[in-house]
C-alpha cells in the first residue's frame, strides 16, 4: 500500500492531516524515522497538536517526497 492508494474522486482526500502512524505505513520510513527527522530539522513539514501530537498534512507529504525523487534522478 502506498499514499496514492486511498486516492479517491469525492472531495479532496489529500486535504487532510494525518499521522505518523499513517504515514509510516505508507512510505518506506518507520515512524522512529519521522521522529528523529522532527528533531533534526529534517523530513516533510508537520505540525505539533496540544499534548505534543504530530500531524502531516498529506498533499505536503508527497509534494516532500515527490520532489525529492526528482531531485535523486
């Protein structure tokens, strides 16, 4: 399973926030990784929810990635 599996044509489903736990298991990086991105500055952009939460928001997420496999080849 990847991100763009759950693309669908009601509405707009990239225009949400997900988990870690989301997004982990639909990228090739744990959630261990995504974690220490946070703490080095590194990886897609997220936002810190009260109780300290960490959310993505999805089209940003593949915009991240998507640009970064453009830039590798």
């Amino acid at each position: 399973m990847n991100i763009f599996s759950e693309i669908s044509t009601v509405g707009d489903p990239l225009d949400r926030f997900v988990s870690t736990k989301y997004i982990a298991e639909r990228t090739a990086y744990s959630p261990r990784t995504y974690e220490r991105w946070r703490l080095e500055g590194r990886g897609p952009p997220f936002v810190r929810l009260n109780g300290g939460r960490c959310r993505y928001h999805l089209r940003t997420v593949l915009e991240y990635f998507l640009t970064r496999q453009r830039g590798e080849s």
